[in-house]
C-alpha cells in the first residue's frame, strides 16, 4: 500500500488556527478507504469550549458523518502529541494509528504525563507514529507563543 | 454556607441516561452562584459521538452559557470517577470543586490508571471529594451492565 503522508495537509490546519488566534495545532482524520474524512484545527476561544481541540473536533466530524462513535481503520494525524482529553478520546473512538508532530512535555498525555494508553484502564492503544515533521510543527508552536508573550518558552 | 449535594440530580441523570440505552453516568454542573448551570447523562449512543460522556456535555454546555471555554469557581457533580478525556476537560475548564460517586477502577482516569490530575502537565487540579453515594451509583452501572452482558461483572 502506497504510503502518502497527511501532515502537510494537518499543519496548514494548525496555520489556520494561528490565523484565528488559536493554539495552532491541526488534525486531518482518514477514513478506513485512504480519504479525508475530517480536518480541524482547534477552536476553543472560537467556540468558547475547552474540549474544541482539533482531535477531538475532528473526531466528532468523522463519527457524525459515519453515524458511529466508534472509528475503526482509520488514521489521524495531528501536528502536536495529543493531550489527555484527546488521547483519551482516540482510544474511545478505536482508532487504528496515530501519527503525530512534536513531542509536547508541557501538555502532552501520551509520552508525557499521564500515557493515558499506557495503563490497563486503557481499552483499545493505537498503533503510534510519532516525530512527523516536528520541526515545522513545533516551530509554529514557538512562533505563536512568542507573539502571545513575548518570549519563545513553551 | 450551607452545603448542599447535587448528586441526587446527577443520580437522576444517570437514570435517564439508563432508560435511553446509555451507560448510566449522570453530571450536575453548578456555577459560582450556586445555581445550576448544566444537567447531563451520557449520550454517546444516541449522538454518534465518543466524547459526550455526561461530564464533556455538561461543561460544553456551561461555557457555551457563559461564553468562555472556562469555569472558574464552578462545581461538578459526577456520578462515577471521570475517565481521562472528562478528567482533562475537567483541569482544561477550571473547575474548582470535582465531586463523584463511585470509584471506576475499570475506565477511571482519577484515582485509577492515568491519574491525570497528578502529573506536573495537568496545569489545574481541582478540589476532589469522591464517595458520595457511591453506592447508589455502583449499583446503578451494576444492573446496566448485568443486563447487556447477562452478568454483574464490571
């Protein structure tokens, strides 16, 4: 199976979400077929709702256009490691592969902090492609943040 | 000030939630003026979607009143121990005071598996006060699930 990475389409997401004035991170979700399904960037100073991140926006895109809550076979990809709330929210919706961007030690659940699939109480563990194109994902984390507070320190 | 529990509320959304197919967690958000400001019991099944656990519905619901993406000195009422995606929306939203009923150490994400609360990358931890009547709540998910599965085992 030829292999087409969705990154570029996730981190012109996470671009749009800084034009907004949002954290920018981005997520494109692929279907079980090899299309897009879903792309969201966060949105929670938008749509004043903490749980607007991009995964979990793109998720609710995907489950309501296949009358599921669950995702079985397909992929998403996000700029940034997912957080708690989303990592948890990837298990739920079963889905198969997680590729993501940066590394986040700040917020991050998957490598940092909680792992939230790294315990039994985890029922379903995607499979997990990390490091893709982190360069350019967390340079547009810098770059925001620097503007917000004048410094580059995540 | 007089203290008042909501969890029979939040009990009664669990029922609802029962009576509609869903698992029976039920979720009172109170804001800082003591009033209600959002009631929900799961609903996963019926919308499709994986996050509307009784807790994500009832602090979109509140910020959407309130029209900020957080809910400093507010109070949730939860009848089961939060997983990990409400326990991270929980610290996302500010929320001050988190009390629950049953401990769920098959998918809770508090006092069991990934602990969100108690990572240095959870930036809010709320007040916890957890065994209000648990037992209710226990015995409520017991018969949901005796009688899907044909057996009590949680």
């Amino acid at each position: 199976m030829e292999f087409k990475s969705h990154m570029p389409e996730a981190l012109a997401q996470a671009h749009e979400a800084a034009a907004r004035g949002e954290v920018p991170v981005g997520a494109v979700l692929i279907g079980a077929d090899g299309r897009v399904l879903a792309r969201a960037g966060n949105r929670t100073r938008e749509l004043s709702d903490p749980t607007a991140h991009a995964e979990i926006l793109a998720i609710r895109e995907g489950c309501r256009l296949l009358g599921s809550e669950r995702l079985p076979g397909t992929r998403l990809w996000v700029t940034l490691e997912p957080c708690p709330m989303c990592a948890a929210a990837i298990s739920a919706a079963r889905i198969e592969v997680l590729y993501y961007g940066a590394d986040d030690p700040r917020m991050g659940g998957v490598r940092y902090g909680a792992r939230v699939f790294d315990h039994p109480q985890c029922h379903h563990r995607p499979e997990i492609i990390d490091g893709i194109s982190a360069g350019e994902s967390r340079q547009l984390l810098l770059e925001f943040f620097r503007g917000l507070r004048g410094n580059g320190n995540l």
